[in-house]
C-alpha cells in the first residue's frame, strides 16, 4: 500500500472525482453534497489520493477541502465571467498567451494532479472541448517563439505541464532550448503541492539539463507544506531549479495576517522563495472566494519589514493588461528637497533629495512602452 501511495501514477488512476469516493474520505456536508451535483458538473473535479489525506474529515471549512471540493457557494457569482483576462484575445496561435512583450504563457497541458476550485484558467483546463492539449498545437506554439525572437522568456503552464510524462515534456523543452533567442525557461505546476510524488529523481535529473529553468508552484496554506512536499521541493532546488511561489489569495482559506506569515516562513523553510500573492479572478463561480483588493495590500503591509524581505511576496491583481501591483505605497512624496516615506511600522522619514543641479523635474527614465497617457517622456529599448 505505501509504495503505492507513493506512486504518482497510482495517485492519478485513484483520484476522488465521486461523492461516494468522497464520503471514504471525510464527512461530505451537504453544502458540498449540493455543490458536487451541481457545480461538480460545470468544473471538473478530482483529488488526489494524497492531497485528500490532508483533509480534516470532519471540518467543512478545513482551508484543504474548500481549494478543491465543490460548494453549493459556486452556484452563487452574479460578478464572475468567464474569461476576465480576455485570454481569448492574447492568443496568437492556440497554446500561446501573449501579454507581455519578451514572455509568453505556453499552456502545454490541460490536465492537473487536482483540480482548484479558484482556479483561473477554468476555460483552458479541460477546456470546452474536453480534450486533451494535441502535438500538433504544441509543435504551433515552439514554432510560434522560433518565428518571434524578442520572446526570451516561455512560461510553460497549464493545466500543469508536469502532467505530461517525462520523454514528452523533455521533447518540448529540448526544442524551446535549442532555439538561441530563449534565454530562461519557466515551468508553474502545482504538482509539488497537490501531488509531490511527481516529482521524481528521474524527472529532476531530466529538467536539470535546461537551465536556466526555474520552477513556480502554487502553496496556499502552512498545512499544505508536507514532509512529501518538503522532500519534492528538496529535489528540485537540489537539481538548482530556483523555486517560487504563487500563491491565491482566498476568502476564509488564508485571507489574514497570521495564516500568510506563517506560509511564507514555512515556504522560507522548504526553499521556495514566495514570488506573487494573487488577488482572486472575477471569475465564474468564484464570488466565495473573492475579497476586497485593499485585504492583500493590508497583508502585504503587516508582512514587509516584520519578516524576511525574501519572504515577502508582490501582491498583484492579474489583468488582461497584465499583472498590476498593488502594494502598499510607502512612498509619501517630495517636499521641497527631501523625499517623505513612511516606514515598515509607521513612521515617517525625510530623506534628503535634492534634484540633480539645473533640472526642474525628478530625472526619471521612463523605459516602458506605455503611450496611454500621451504626457510622459517615453523611450524604446
Ligand atoms: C503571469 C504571466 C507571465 C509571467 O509573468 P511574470 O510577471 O514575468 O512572472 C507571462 N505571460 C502571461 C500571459 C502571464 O499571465
Ligand atoms: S493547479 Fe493551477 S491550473 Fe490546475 S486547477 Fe489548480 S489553479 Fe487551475
């Protein structure tokens, strides 16, 4: 049984995708019994073997079971849309999301160990369609960064990519470093979280050949930080795959000050550096989740400066302009010659700042290629 269960392919074959299956595990309540027969159908659901263990049985509001079981709350979203960062319209060729001018989004899988019930790519994991993300649309996507050289960065994602198995995934990122434009190579899987038997000695040995290639995972709560994760993560970094994580913030699973820090300590511990705390999609069946935007900068501002500066995620609000920060501000602003800011723990400063001799204005290089507002300097690289 052990060797089994340390099995990812036996996690995957024996994942909980039926109330019955479900009622093995914990004491399904019947907002959840409602949410499996009705919103169960809309999203699929499955979990695995492993991350059920992490389950308390008999707590319906365990942060564990409310990422992935689904709630009769999903049938209650008058805000949600389906596609809120127009994905649709970023998409060149079909596995490719361009929002950004030197990276792209490469969805490789629309599979996933366990499905999220806040999860933001509801559409393109397990898609309309149904079915599965072809060689022929990944073979469009490589061909897509061979033909756009200013494209020195490919995230592969998903669904997870490390749903693939290893010889296929390797096929993909051999091609995609073979071409001399690509710079960095990214991979975000929830695997290390969700189902940590994936990763194998022989699929670290298999990715350490593509560096640099980094990896972002998603952890939203100290419980899911396991001696299996913990040893998965130990795998990776041990392979010099730097680590991040991104992690979603969400309403009574890790919405407050003393959850996050303990997570990113915990984080800090495993050796994944906390990379982005998301604000929750206006998406479909999400309301539940969903908090104010002002929650995550209040965290963030409770965070910076009372922990390590390296355990401090940026808060940002993902849009279909981008990822938008929205951190706190400490900046208060230039009097006179000096510049006022606001410390960690309240206090103000004045730091002495005087404009360089004969300038009228703060020398500022804008090197952005924003031409909204028409009023600043702009120069392209
Ligand atoms: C998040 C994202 C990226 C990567 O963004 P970083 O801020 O560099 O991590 C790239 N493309 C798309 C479409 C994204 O959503
Ligand atoms: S692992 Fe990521 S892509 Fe998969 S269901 Fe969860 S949030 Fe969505």
């Amino acid at each position: 049984m052990d060797d089994q269960f340390d099995d990812w392919k036996w996690q995957m074959r024996n994942r909980i995708s039926t109330l019955e299956e479900l009622l093995r595990s914990v004491r399904v309540s019947p907002g959840e019994t409602e949410g499996i027969q009705k919103a169960g159908q809309s999203f699929a659901w499955a979990i695995t073997p492993y991350y059920a263990s992490l389950m308390d049985p008999r707590d319906p509001d365990c942060p564990i079971r409310k990422q992935v079981v689904p709630s009769e709350e999903e049938l209650n979203d008058d805000l949600g849309v389906p596609d809120p960062l127009e994905e649709g319209k970023h998409s060149p060729v079909d596995s490719v999301i361009r929002v950004y001018p030197d990276r792209i989004a490469f969805t490789v899988s629309k599979e996933c160990p366990t499905y999220c019930r806040h999860c933001l790519r509801k559409k393109r994991v397990v898609g309309e369609d149904g079915c599965s993300m072809t060689w022929e649309k990944i073979e469009q996507g490589i061909q897509y960064v061979r033909e756009n050289p200013e494209i020195r960065d490919v995230l592969l994602t998903g669904g997870d990519p490390l749903m693939m198995s290893d010889e296929r995934l390797e096929r993909i990122l051999s091609a995609l470093h073979d071409i001399p434009s690509v710079e960095v190579l990214r991979i975000g899987s929830r695997a290390p979280c969700t189902l940590p038997q994936r990763i194998t000695p022989e699929l670290c040995e298999m990715l350490q050949k593509y560096h640099p290639l980094y990896l972002n995972t998603q952890f939203n709560h100290a419980r899911e930080i396991t001696p299996e994760a913990e040893e998965a993560c130990a795998r990776l970094a041990d392979a010099g795959i730097p680590l991040g994580n991104q992690t979603v913030l969400l309403r009574g699973i890790n919405d407050d000050v003393s959850t996050q820090k303990k997570l990113v300590r915990e984080l800090m511990r495993i050796r994944v550096r906390p990379y982005y705390l998301y604000q929750c999609q206006v998406l479909t069946g999400t309301r539940h989740f969903r908090t104010p935007v002002e929650c995550g900068t209040e965290i963030i501002r409770n965070l910076q400066g009372w922990t390590s500066g390296l355990a401090v995620p940026k808060f940002v609000v993902d849009t279909p302009y981008g990822k938008i920060p929205a951190g706190p501000d400490y900046m208060v602003g230039r009097r006179g010659d000096k510049m006022v800011l606001r410390s960690f723990d309240g206090r103000r400063w004045e730091e002495p700042n005087p404009l360089p001799e004969g300038d009228s204005e703060p020398a500022v290089e804008a090197d952005s290629r924003c031409t909204e507002c028409g009023s600043c300097s702009v120069s392209e690289e």
